[in-house]
C-alpha cells in the first residue's frame, strides 16, 4: 500500500509506526473473509480493508473523524481474526489502537455516547465502583422497561450477587523451599475477581500445587486494555505505567520467572506494552521486560509444568472456545487443547471457532446489536455439538456466552485445578 505522510506528520512515533503497517497491507481482502462485521453486514468498510483505508485517509490529511467513518470504527471488534488471516503480517491491532485514539482525540460524541463511554471506563477497571454500580442496578431493575436499548444491555449483564471468595486475600501465595520450583505474579484482574472469583482461586491453587509460588502485589488495579480500546489513552496509560513499574520492581526484587494471566484480553494487551512504551526513555527497557515475561496461564502451565492429572470415572464431551484475543491477539491456541486433553475428556473445537463471541471488552454495550447476532451464531455452533460444558480462557467470552446459552461454561483454568486435585467447580455440582 503506498503512503502519502509527510516528513513533519511522520516525526509523530504513532504515525511512523503505522505507516510502517500500511505499506504491508497488499489489498487482497482475505481479512474480510474472516472478519465477523464484515461476514454479518457486508459492507466493505466493516471489513479490515475497508477500515484501514478509512484510518489511513484520516490521519494522512490530517482529516477530522466523520460520523460515517466514526460509525465504521466503533463497530470493529478488535478480536484480531484479520491477522490470523493475512498472508502479509499485517499487524491490524497497532492500525485500529490509533485509529481509537485519533478519534477519542479528534471527534466530538453525543453527550450521551461520552457519557456511556465515561460510565465504563471508571466503573469496570474499579472494583468499588463496579460493586455500587451493581447495587443500583438491583434498584433500578423495575423500571428497565422505560430505559434506552444501551442501558438495557448494561443492566440485563451487570450481576447483582457477587460469589463468596474463599481463599484469604494475599500478596504471596507460597510455597516451601524445598517445593518451589519457580516464582511468578499474577494478574487477578478487576471485574474478574469480582464476578468469578473462582478463577484466580483455581489458578492459585493448582500454582502452588505444583510448587509454583505466586505473587499478586497490591499496586496492581487494571492492565489498562479497557480504556486502551476506547481512545482513552490518557488513562489507560496510568494503568501501563503503574503496572509496569511494580512489576519490574518485583522482577528486580525476586527474579520472577513469569507474569501471568488468566483473562487473555488482558494479556494481550501487556504483551504489547514494550511497543506501546518503544519510544520512552524511562520505561521502553522496563515495558520490554514486562512485556517478555507475560504468558497466558494456559501457555505457561504447557510450557513449564507437569501436571499431575487425576481421573474422575466420567468422560465429559467439552467445547473449546478459544477467545479472540488467545487465539487471534497471542496466538495461543493449541495449548490449552492440548492440556484438556490431558483430562482424558473429549474435547471438541466449536464449529466457525475462529469468529467472535460478540463479547471484546464493552462492545457487547457499545454495539448490542452485532453483539447479540453474533452470540446467537456462536451458541447455535456450540450447542451443535451437545457439549455437557464449555470451556474457555476468557471472563468476558464465559460473560458474554452464559447470556446465550444454559450449557454450563468454565474457565479452563478451573478444569485443570479441579483435574489435579482442586475441587468440583460449583455450577457442574
């Protein structure tokens, strides 16, 4: 793809960057073939093509956003199919971040819109916040009827009970001397620790089973993916910093073999810290290093441990959903399949497994309407397959999948736990 950026425009770091990304793209269009707007709306600029020309113009002129080109945008999922796909290695993630962000910059919302966007970037990365949300949305429940489509969706995926936690809150989960064979930190995550605590319990628990010691430092809030995804750069950059100046000094402090996480769009996320902060002087190296040691829970447990695996006398069928930002965003796909087949269950890949839940972070609010569509397409594959559950790496898919269907659905993580030794996870009981 040929370019037109000036030398002044390309003095910008961003602008470099992307640049760079244009001129792989060659226009073949295979990316539409595997783009889930694209597969439901048919509309060329609901495809990866159609929207990087769409950005491309944007920033080359200088041009403010449109409400046209705006609308084109948001209904990206950002669940990275599209690179997956292309045959050039074009790397759409850092193409659609800038084009959010040139946006959020540069395009006046509706007061409305501001205010929904607003709603969610202070109320999902804070758990306090999330908890008293929640309590009025228990009050406002009666009265859903009379409230906007937007705010509807809100309410019906906000929980109104939160599960007890049952292991004591931590910064070191250890393990003894003699035991340890490695030392890692954990990302417990925001909304996850809330609403499913269960997984980080399980994630703990088979951890430290295994002679794994885990560190979960206070500091930590919120990877920062949230608002990363909706422009807000601004804040979403107060998470980055934070997280990557605790954790390095953990590293520096205890050598950690490892940063974990056990939500996968939250991992991609920090696995692309090092590109986010190339350019800064203070923290490129520090963010490279962050960057380097983070795995997704299911790719360190392939990598580095041998898991003792108990039989249960029953074989179950299990669907595999591998979320968007595994599969697609870390390229983690093989492995989790390969550790629940260790269960000696039959596991089963979901049919058009490639496609997106609807789920990707807030777009289920944002964007309802593909959202639903594209759920009601996932459950109908999922259930084609009659599974007695379903099993996936990812708090918003398990989220987003639960609202569609009554097959119960775990996080792998809590398979595994349960397979070598951890208890039953409570909704097969």
């Amino acid at each position: 793809m040929q370019t037109k950026f000036t030398e002044q425009q390309l003095k910008d770091s961003d602008n470099f960057a992307t640049e760079k990304v244009f001129k792989k793209c060659v226009h073949c269009g295979m990316c539409n073939a595997t783009c889930p707007t694209h597969q439901l709306i048919g509309d060329e600029l609901d495809g990866p093509r159609g929207r990087i020309y769409l950005i491309k113009d944007m920033l080359e002129n200088n041009r403010k956003p449109t409400e046209k080109v705006v609308k084109h945008i948001d209904r990206c999922l950002s669940c990275y199919s599209c690179m997956t796909t292309c045959p050039a290695g074009v790397n759409y993630m850092h193409i659609i971040d800038h084009g959010k962000k040139y946006i959020e910059k540069n395009y006046e919302r509706s007061f409305f819109d501001k205010l929904i966007r607003y709603f969610l970037s202070i109320t999902l990365p804070n758990v306090k916040v999330f908890r008293l949300s929640s309590f009025f949305v228990k009050l406002a429940m009666p009265f859903k009827f009379l409230m906007p489509t937007k705010i509807k969706d809100m309410i019906e995926l906000m929980p109104t009970t939160f599960p007890k936690k049952t292991l004591p809150i931590k910064e070191i989960y250890k393990v003894s001397d003699k035991k340890r064979i490695a030392r890692v930190a954990l990302l417990t995550g925001c909304v996850q620790k809330e609403i499913s605590p269960q997984i980080n319990e399980a994630t703990i628990r088979l951890l430290n089973r295994h002679g794994v010691e885990v560190v979960v430092p206070k500091k930590i809030r919120c990877c920062g993916s949230l608002n990363h995804h909706l422009g807000k750069e601004e804040d979403a950059h107060q998470d980055f910093k934070n997280n990557i100046n605790t954790w390095y000094e953990e590293h520096q402090k205890g050598n950690l073999d490892a940063i974990l996480s056990n939500t996968s769009g939250c991992g991609t996320t920090m696995k692309d810290y090092g590109f986010i902060f190339r350019d800064d002087k203070e923290l490129s190296k520090k963010a490279k290093v962050i960057s380097d040691l983070t795995r997704d829970i299911s790719e360190y447990i392939f990598e580095s441990l041998k898991l003792n695996i108990k039989s249960k006398g029953k074989k179950y069928k299990v669907a595999y959903h591998s979320a968007c930002s595994m599969q697609h965003g870390q390229k983690v796909h093989s492995q989790p399949i390969s550790l629940l087949e260790k269960t000696d269950n039959e596991i089963m890949e979901i049919p058009q497994g490639h496609i997106c839940c609807g789920s990707a972070g807030t777009y289920n609010i944002l964007q309802s309407k593909i959202a639903k569509q594209l759920l009601e397409n996932k459950v109908n594959n999922i259930e084609s397959l009659n599974p007695d559950f379903i099993s996936t790496g990812n708090i918003g898919c398990i989220t987003q999948i639960s609202h569609g269907t009554k097959v119960p659905i775990l996080h792998t993580i809590e398979v595994l736990d349960w397979y070598t030794g951890g208890p039953k996870p409570e909704i097969l009981k």
